[in-house]
C-alpha cells in the first residue's frame, strides 16, 4: 500500500523524476538535490513523497514550506505538486494534498496555499484542487528582473 513520507536530505534525489514532471526544466538529479539542499531546505523548503509499494523512487511528489506574512497569516504554502505520467489518476496527488492539510492543521497554520499554472494541460490539476475544498482567491503576478 502507498503512504506519504517525507524525504530527508539524503534521500532527494527520490523525487527527481516526479518533479521534473512538473518542473520540465530541471537538468539532472544530482543537480536538483543540490538545489534543494542547499539552498531551499535552509529556507524552510520540506519534501514529502509517494512511492509505490516496494520502489524508493517518488511516483508524486510535494514541495511546501511554512510561512507568515500580512495577507494570509500563518500559511502552509506548496511550491511544487507533481505526479508522473504514468501514475496520474490513483489518488495520489490527493493524497498529498491530504497529508499537507493534515501537517497545515499540525502546525496550527490558518490557510494551506498553492498556485498553479493555467494552461490546458492544468485542467485534471485544477480538479483535483477544487475537488480537495480550495478555491480561486486571487490573481499572481510576476515579471522578469532583467
């Protein structure tokens, strides 16, 4: 039976392929848990993942971090929620949206955020979103510095 279980440092590269899922870009594992490690985990960045009976590597994979600020308060926000291809429709990414309202409600957090993308190939990520109880609350933003 799968379970959600959150990755340490030593065990990043786990979630690799699930990420570069969502994450096209990424390059190569090793260059992703350097990332990771050294940069987003001291930021408070944390890994939880999906892996199939008796396989170490992530079939789905979820990246969140802890924080405050004006607008929401005291939010568990998701920076990245990812599911292999092959392993799309088997309640997985619900299950980690379920394990991340669970460790919201753990930590006394009064919101759990995300944002997604809105392309075409969003929409099964859009249900399940809606479909997990959240809701559109507003519009994101962003420009290139340079």
């Amino acid at each position: 039976m799968s379970a959600v279980r959150e990755l340490g440092p030593a065990e990043t590269e786990l979630a690799f392929r699930a990420m570069k899922a969502l994450r096209t870009a990424l390059a190569d594992a090793g260059a992703f848990a350097r990332h990771v490690n050294r940069i987003q985990r001291p930021e408070g960045y944390r890994l939880v993942a999906v892996c199939e009976d008796g396989e170490a590597e992530a079939v789905a994979v979820a990246g969140f971090r802890v924080l405050h600020n004006l607008a929401w308060g005291h939010v568990l926000y998701v920076d990245d929620l990812s599911t292999l291809p092959e392993g799309r429709r088997r309640g997985y990414g619900r299950m980690l949206l379920d394990w991340l309202l669970d460790e919201a409600r753990r930590l006394e957090c009064d919101e759990l955020h995300l944002d997604s993308g809105v392309g075409e190939n969003r929409l099964d990520a859009h249900r399940l979103y809606f479909n997990s109880g959240m809701r559109i609350t507003s519009h994101h933003f962003a420009r290139r510095v340079m």
